[in-house]
C-alpha cells in the first residue's frame, strides 16, 4: 500500500478531514515507519476510539521495534536518541488531563531520522533527560525513558 492510501484510510476511518500540514506529517511518520507503518495504523483503526496523534502511533513504532530488538543485526548502528524513529521522549509528570497517570510527549531527533515542523528535543533542553545509569548498554534512549514511566506509574498505581 502506498502512503497516501494508508494516511488516506486512516483519516477516513476516524472521520477526520486532512488540512494540508497535517497530512503531510502523517505522510512523513510512514515513510519513516517503513514496513511498520501498515501494521501500526491498521491497529489503530482497529483498537483506538479517538484519532491517534502521532506519539500514540510511535510508541507503537517504538515498541514494535524494540520488541524485534532481538533479531536486530549488532552491526547495524541505531541513533541512541530515537532508534532512528526520528523522535525522542520527553517524560512529564501527571498533569492536567493526564493527572493520573506520567506521560511522553515526542520531540524531533538531532539525526538525519528527523521529521520537519515539530519541535526539536536538543532545542528545549541542552541535554537528556535521563542518564543510562544501571540500564544495560543495549537500552537505547527511548527505552530507558519507556522504563522510567512504566516503573513510575507502577508505583503511583500502587501508592508508594
Ligand atoms: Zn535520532
């Protein structure tokens, strides 16, 4: 299937009309997807009541790839920011809307993997958020940051 055609089904699906910056965004996150993309936003057709912004759809991309991480070939060089999904994490306390619960927001990598027109995490902060502290080396950034929000929403789960 072509880009347009899934980014086509997918504002279809939800009932929602394309403005033309938009779209092109979306069209952007499935080249980058690749071979992911497909699967990703059929899923979110699928499963997802509202339509689903971006970092929605790349947490998936993110845990789709971390999941193969296995099979990955070693040799192969990923970008430690944003395994070369084009974006970073930035982890956020409850707040707001999400007052139950810590939360992800995406910004654009350093890399080449970069998508134009969102902001750029090394432009908001001078450095990570986190450190690699005890995570093995085979944690990339985002998994870490995926670590970090899933322990901390454990523990707020369970009042500690
Ligand atoms: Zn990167």
């Amino acid at each position: 299937m072509i880009e347009e055609d899934i980014v086509g089904r997918l504002f279809n699906a939800f009932g929602k009309r394309t403005s033309e910056g938009q779209g092109r965004i979306y069209m952007e996150w499935v080249t980058k997807a690749g071979r992911y993309a497909e699967d990703i936003i059929e899923a979110s057709i699928q499963n997802d009541t509202t339509f689903p912004p971006l970092a929605r759809l790349n947490s998936a991309l993110i845990n789709k790839k971390s999941s193969e991480r296995v099979s990955y070939d070693p040799n192969i060089e990923r970008c430690y920011y944003c395994l070369d999904t084009g974006f970073v994490p930035y982890l956020y306390d409850p707040a707001g809307v999400s007052a139950e619960r810590y939360y992800i927001k995406m910004f654009a990598c350093k890399c080449s993997q970069a998508i134009v027109g969102i902001p750029k995490y090394f432009d908001e902060w001078n450095e990570v958020q986190f450190e690699q502290g005890d995570y093995e080396k085979h944690f990339l950034y985002p998994h870490i940051v995926d670590a970090i929000m899933m322990d901390r929403n454990n523990r707020l789960n369970n009042g500690v």
